[in-house]
C-alpha cells in the first residue's frame, strides 16, 4: 500500500518548519508549505502513480524539484534533506513545535532570546513568567503553553484527524475485502462512528472456519506494516509506517453484526443496550443476542437491534446521548446524507488564498453533481490571504455573470452565487460597506483575527456584526484548528440564540481539521430551531470533496436534511438568505 497524500504533505511540512527555523529564504519555505497543502488536497494518490513509473500529474506550485522528491518519498518513505535538517535542528527543538500556538516563527524567537531548545526549558521559563515578555507572545500564550504542557505530562493518548486515519483505513479495508476467505470486513471504532479524531482502527473480518489464519498471516504481511505486535489465531495488533495501530479480529459469520456493535461501541452505547436487554431477559455480547444460552440475533446489526425491539441506530448516533430512547420512541431523526447535498456555499479562487480558478472551481462542483456553488473569497481586512478590495470584489462579481450566463448557455446545470467571507472586525462592524455587501447573493462572516479577546467581548462582537441585515452565515464559529489551535473564548448558546432571533444561519465547516461547530454545539442549535450550512471552506477544487467530513459531523449531531439550507432547491435557498 502506497504511502497517502497527507503523508507526503507532513514531510514537506516539516521541512518547512525546520527551514523557518534555521532563517531559511522565506520565499523557499513559501513554496515547500504550498506544495504541501496541494498534495494533500490532491484527489488521486501521488505515491502510486510515482512508484508505477507513470508521470506525475500537474499541480500547480510543484515543479521538477518538488516531483523528483515526491519520488524518492514514494519510493523510500524518507527524504535525505530532511534528515540532514534534523540532525542540525535538536530534537528538543522540534518537540517546541508540537505544543499549539508554538509554530516554527515561535520557537525560533524562544530559541533565539531565552535559549530555549527543550520542553523542560519552555516550562522552567513560563514559570518564571520569562515568555509572556517577548515580542508576540504575552500573559495568555504564555498561559496556555504551561495548559499544554500539563496535559501533554498526563499522557493523554495521542488521537489523529478522522481524515488523516482515513488515507490508511480505508485502503487497507479494500486490501482486507480482497483477500481469499473474507466474507465481510468493516472499520469499527470511533472511526466508524466517525468522531472527528480517532486514536487506533479496529478492523473486522468475517470469514468461514479454517480460513483466519491465513487471513491473519496475509494481513501482517502487507506493505504498510512497520510491526507486528501480536500475532494470533484470530487476533493481530500491527503498527504501520504512518504511526497508527490496526487491530484486527476474525470472527465466525454468525456473530459477525453483534460483533460490529460491540466494537463500533461506543463504550457508553454499549452499557445502554446491554442494560435493556437484561431488562428484556436477554444478553448481548459480541458473540450475539442470547435468551438463557440459545443464540436469538448475532449475524447482522439490524438483527441485533430487532432482537431488543430497536429499529437500527446509526454509527454516528452511538453516544448514549439519547439515542437509545429515542429509537423506542421510533423517533429517531432520519439523517442527512451526502446525497441530500445540493451545493458548497464556502469555497475560495486565486483571487485570494485559494488554488484554483473560478472556471475550476465550478467544474468540480458540476462533476459532484452540484446544483450551485458559492465563491466566497476573503475581503481586505485578511491580507495574509490577500484579502480582496472592494474594486476588486466588484470585478469578481462580474466574472461571475459571465461564467453564469456562458453556464446557462452549455447547460451545464450548475449557478454561481456571489458571495464573500467578510471579516467581523474587532468593534463588531463588517470589512465592506452595507452597498457592496447588498450587491451580494449572500456573506459567511468570519473572525480571523483578535482571537484573545475576552469572552464577552468576542461574544458581543459576533452579535453586533449579526445585527447587520447583509450576514447570513457565521463561518467557523469557534475558530478551533483540531489539535493546532483552541477555539477562542465564546458564548456559543448566547450566539446560537442570536442567530435565532435575528434569522442567521450557522457554519458547519467542513474542513478536516476545522469540523466546527462541533457536534454538540451543532445538535444544540438544531434544538434551539437555528439551520446551519454544511460548507467545505474550499480552497482548491480537490477541497470540495471534504463535504463527506462535514456531513458525518452533521449526523453526530442529528442533523436531518430540513436542518441544513444546501439541501435546498437553489431558488428555495435565494429566498432564505433575504434576510
């Protein structure tokens, strides 16, 4: 099994970093982080095509240099470079970069005016309160440094992105269906139940009598494993290159759907659907559903869930948040599904910090079978992404009738919205004036900026900028980067109330390491009768098939298709946005 994108990504990131901290070219560091945002995006996997002798395809920011490396990524699962930059880089160092809020610009100004190469340093100088008098970093980071390091010291059990353990699982499921014998294989686990980070896969295989172990042999042989951990008759516990554990289990068809309940969990679900079965007399346990010691339900979880007077509970609802008694009520919500998805409403060009043209853009959405797609490009105020003018947002609207009206004549199906992500500045006023805001089919208005605001003031500077007739939808509500960045202090309820009141609509970012609103936040506002938007916050065409993380996020949250405005017909849509 070839090694996935996101891999390839990760040692081109690192190469960054180590070069940013060294005081690399800023224009080298440049290219290395871009190219390692394409290749992640990239649909199709580099290293096959690399390892198959076939040229690389062209991505734009990657040239001769960037390939040739890709290659001996795909070929060696190392880089020289990189490891020549490791042994001048300390280790210590590179430990600096795993705390959040610490990048590369970070840790060299430490290095450089305390000396600090080492966690036990970074600590030793917080306490002293050395950090928070450095230029850049302040009381707050200097707070949240020692936060982290005091999580990190009770060895919390490292969990990845559900989308980075996604480009291991789901090729080494396909490779497990293919082998001689399997029946039936699945992916357990919080990955199937799809939470947002998942901290080992757990595989299941159904198959006839006498063919485990040579399913289990197959298994630890293939080309992804780095170690066998354990190796049995019908259990084996491997690690692969890319740092996961994989646990697999071989169970008899028969207990195959009990099986799958019981692993897919969660721990919580479990205890509430072994409590009502004793309630009914009966026992459940991964083998099946037993009255006294005959086996009643085991071989598929529909049968399972019947055997306990249940109509099926999704993977994602298995939280024991309800669901359970909501399923005996026969209430529970039917869930939004890829297919209910009409169109994006949060996607970015080359006009500011996106990877594709406005012509790409919407040839990705037309081939994903999209009604309608939003261009969404940043406005001024965000001059890291090159935040566009209002002369220049004007241009792009007229781009955009163009392509709309050459759309309209090829039948192509699809219509461009104008739109923009407008920032919500720091006194709760919009980045562009209300008569260029009024030119637009609507706005997802963000924060990116002023993160350390108190939680008051942050939480009054999103509900003035709601009071504005012209948001529609507040993009990434809390600003959370998964395990990069914390959302910053907000009164969530207070804004989904606000939203409420004043006929807005939330984002469910669709970015794998975004996914905010979380679940709970986004089953709350379903609750509180608020809609949300299911966005991927695009910024290539490759992007926009992210959509499948948001919608897992929106079924953890009970989310139904009339909860989420792009499922709507598009003129359905034109008319709830007019606020």
């Amino acid at each position: 099994m070839a090694i996935p994108n996101v891999k390839i990504a990760e040692v081109f990131d690192e190469l960054a970093d180590l070069l940013e901290i060294e005081g690399a070219n800023p224009f080298r560091v440049r290219a290395y982080r871009n190219a390692a945002r394409a290749i992640e995006a990239f649909p199709q996997n580099l290293a096959e095509r690399a390892r198959s002798g076939a040229s690389l395809p062209r991505i734009a920011g990657i040239g001769a240099d960037l390939e040739g490396k890709i290659r001996v990524i795909a070929a060696t699962r190392r880089l020289p470079q990189l490891e020549e930059l490791g042994k001048r880089v300390p280790a210590g160092v590179r430990a600096l970069l795993k705390i959040p809020g610490l990048g590369p610009k970070r840790v060299r100004a430490l290095r450089q005016s305390r000396g600090i190469e080492s966690l036990s340093a970074l600590e030793k100088a917080a306490r002293a309160h050395e950090i928070r008098s450095i230029p850049g970093f302040g009381i707050k980071t200097e707070e949240r440094i020692l936060t982290e390091l005091a999580r990190q010291a009770g060895h919390e059990p490292k969990r990845l992105m559900l989308s980075v353990v996604e480009q291991s699982a789901a090729p080494l499921l396909a490779e497990l269906e293919a082998m001689p014998g399997v029946a039936r294989a699945e992916v357990a686990g919080s990955y199937r139940r799809r939470q947002e980070t998942v901290g080992d896969v757990d595989l299941l295989v159904a198959c006839g009598p006498g063919k485990a172990g040579d399913i289990i042999e197959r298994f630890t042989r293939l080309e992804e494993v780095a170690e066998v951990v354990t190796k049995g008759g019908k259990r084996s516990t491997v690690l692969l290159y890319s740092g996961l554990q994989v646990d697999l289990r071989i169970v008899p068809e028969p207990s195959y759907g009990a099986a799958l309940v019981y692993f897919t969990g969660s721990k919580a679900h479990n205890i509430a659907i072994r409590s009502l079965a004793l309630r009914l007399g009966l026992k459940i346990n991964e083998y099946g559903v037993y009255r006294g010691t005959r086996r009643i339900a085991g071989r598929t979880e529909q049968e399972v869930y019947a055997a306990l007077g249940l109509p099926f509970i999704p993977p994602e609802l298995r939280e024991d948040r309800g669901e359970v008694e909501a399923a005996l009520r026969d209430e529970l919500p039917s869930l939004v599904t890829l297919a209910d998805i009409r169109g994006d409403l949060h996607a970015h060009t080359l006009a500011t910090d996106g990877k594709g043209t406005i012509g790409e853009m919407a040839e990705a959405a037309r081939e994903l079978g999209y009604e309608y797609l939003a261009i969404t490009d940043h406005s001024r105020h965000l001059t890291v992404a090159r935040g566009q003018t209002p002369d220049r947002l004007r241009q792009q609207l007229k781009m955009i009738d163009r392509f709309n009206a050459r759309l309209a004549k090829t039948g192509a199906g699809i219509t461009l919205l104008k739109g923009a992500e407008v920032d919500i500045l720091e006194d709760g006023r919009l980045d562009f004036p209300d008569s260029l805001l009024a030119s637009l089919d609507f706005t997802v208005c963000s924060v990116h900026f002023k993160f350390e605001l108190p939680g008051a003031r942050q939480t009054e500077r999103v509900l003035r900028a709601m009071d504005n007739r012209h948001f529609n939808i507040l993009g990434h509500a809390t600003g959370r980067l998964i395990d990069r960045r914390p959302p910053y202090a907000i009164d969530v309820a207070r804004i989904t109330q606000g939203a409420r009141e004043r006929g807005c609509i939330l984002e469910l970012n669709s970015q794998p390491d975004r996914l905010d609103l979380n679940d709970i936040y986004a089953k709350a506002a379903k609750e509180a009768g608020v809609r949300l938007a299911i966005s991927t916050d695009s910024h290539s065409p490759g992007h926009l098939r992210n959509m499948r993380f948001g919608v897992a996020q929106a079924r953890r949250a009970w989310l139904e298709p009339r909860d989420v405005i792009n499922t709507l017909p598009l003129e359905d849509l034109r008319k709830l946005l007019k606020r």
